[in-house]
C-alpha cells in the first residue's frame, strides 16, 4: 500500500480529449502508479487537489514500440486513471497543486 500521494499521481495526462473531458464532463486525466487501485488514487486525488471526487475509472495502457536506428524496444505498460469531480467542487487547474 503506497502511502505517497506524490508517489501514486505521477502527472496529468494533457491530450485533446482529455481536455475535452475536462470541459464537458469535470473529469481529469492522470498518470498513475501501475500498482494503485482506485480506493488509493481517489484518497490520493482528494489530499493534493482539496476536491471531493465522485467516481475513479482506471485502465492499464501498454507501452508503445520504439526504434532508434537498427536498435528496436517499448516504452514500459503505464496506467492512466479518469476522475470525475463532484458538483459544487471547483475544477482543478494542474499547475496549481502538482
């Protein structure tokens, strides 16, 4: 059990659809530890940011293969964690508290 909320949110996940989300939808993307499950990302989320979240969706993404010359690996598997901020809370902007 990882005790570090530094150490459970890696850093957000800054794409066009998650910014989309973020709009629409008062949901954030984050970079999470591949071994955290949701109970500790959401305690994590509430301690850094001062927001109450509503709901944590998680996905395990692999990493992609890459190539440097004749030299071929992957990037390592990473999860990515979607969290949905209650009504009332105000949004989080990521330079503030990360």
């Amino acid at each position: 059990m990882i005790k570090d909320p530094y150490k459970i949110i890696l850093r957000p996940v800054i794409t066009e659809k998650s910014t989309l989300m973020k709009e629409q939808n008062r949901e954030i993307c984050l970079e999470v530890d591949p071994r955290a499950n949701k109970i500790e990302i959401k305690e994590a989320a509430e301690q850094l940011f001062n927001v109450k979240i509503e709901s944590v969706r998680v996905m395990k993404q692999r990493g992609k293969m890459r190539r440097v010359g004749k030299n071929q690996g992957r990037k390592k598997d990473w999860k990515k964690a979607y969290l949905k901020i209650k009504e009332g809370e105000k949004m989080i902007e990521y330079f503030e508290a990360v």
